[in-house]
C-alpha cells in the first residue's frame, strides 16, 4: 500500500491531485481531516500545506504536530507560517 500511495503522489499533477489522494491515506489509516471551509483560498492554503507535510518525510512525531498545526489553523496566513516552515 506504502508502494501504491507513493506511486500515485509521484505522478500527481496537481495540488488538488495531491489532496485528494491525502484524504484517501487518512481515510485508509482512520485519521480525519476538518470539513471544508467557506473560504476556498483557506482551502486551497490547507491543501498546499498538506502536500508539503506529505513530501517533506519528516519524522513520525514532527509529521503528527505539523498535522495538528495544519488541521488547528483558523487562517490563510496562519497556515501560510506554518508552510514557511516546514520548508525552512
């Protein structure tokens, strides 16, 4: 399954490719993801971040407090910050 996810990630052409195949990994491991928000740039913002906790591998413990970090934010530069740095 870790083959198959990593695969699929790999070929993924976009960030909304990349959330999407997330979900499902959470969905799998029995891990849920906040609803949705009203605003898409929130949104968006929370995928990317998403996307560059996934490729980033940090360590299981690092992963599990960016997670909640990203799940916990209430706003677009919120998460922007936390994107910062987990590149950094």
């Amino acid at each position: 399954l870790h083959d198959a996810y990593l695969t699929e990630i790999n070929a993924a052409g976009s960030v909304s490719a990349l959330h999407a195949i997330i979900v499902r990994m959470r969905a799998d491991s029995g891990v849920t993801t906040p609803p949705p928000s009203n605003d898409p740039r929130f949104d968006n913002k929370r995928s990317v971040a998403l996307g560059v906790l996934e490729a980033r591998g940090f360590s299981q413990g690092l992963h599990d407090a960016y997670l909640a970090e990203i799940n916990a934010a209430s706003s677009v530069s919120e998460l922007h910050r936390i994107i910062l740095r987990m590149r950094s």
